[in-house]
C-alpha cells in the first residue's frame, strides 16, 4: 500500500473547509482575543456582567482604554450591553464565545505549567 493511497484528493479536502465567511468571522474574533487586555476583560465577562468601573479596577488599565477595548470587544460581536439605570453592564455574547475564551486559557495554563494535554 502507498501511501498516496489514505490521502484524499484536493477537491474532497476543498469541500471540508469552513466558508468564507466563517472563516473572516473566525480571524476577526480570534484577532479581538490576541490583545492581553481583552482577553483578561473577556475572562472576566463569561462570568458575569460587569460595569467598566469594575473592569478597570479588575485589569488595571486606564478607563479610557478599557472603555476602547470593550467597544472593539462589542463590534467584533463577542459582548453585549445591558443597561440599568445610569450603569451599562458588559456580558459575554454567547456560550460559544464563553467555550472559546475558557478553552484558549485553559490550553495555555497546560502549556505554561507543562500539565498534559487533553484529546
């Protein structure tokens, strides 16, 4: 047997890939996370709302640029709004964003305390 043999041909792996658009929408939000501050904000957001008061004390950062980096955050689709009287709470979207963000933390831990990985 060789090994060509097991190997599909281009046009069924063509047929495998996501679209074109999910594939756009995947880098955007993947792009959204690949900021330190934003994935801290997002970390703090699948487990809860919060209001930017709290996230500014929570990652430290300038309240302008928190207020920056949720509004990008919110665009990309990743968090929405909620208002309560004077104060807009900031929540995860969805429970895939939640996955994502929990999944990617959570394989970095493995690769930073050198834990095995899972299949």
């Amino acid at each position: 047997m060789y090994a060509r043999d097991n190997v599909a041909d281009a046009s069924d792996l063509q047929q495998q890939l996501p679209g074109e658009r999910e594939v756009e929408a995947s880098v955007e939000m993947l792009r959204m996370l690949a900021d330190g501050t934003r994935l801290r904000l997002m970390w703090l957001l699948i487990n809860g709302e919060h209001d930017v008061s709290a996230l500014v004390t929570a990652v430290g950062a300038a309240r302008p640029a928190v207020s920056q980096h949720l509004g990008k955050l919110r665009l990309a689709g990743l968090v929405s709004v909620r208002r309560e009287g004077r104060r807009v709470l900031y929540r995860c979207r969805d429970g895939h964003v939640r996955r994502l963000v929990a999944e990617t933390l959570h394989a970095a831990a493995h690769r930073v305390t050198g834990a095995p990985e899972h299949d």
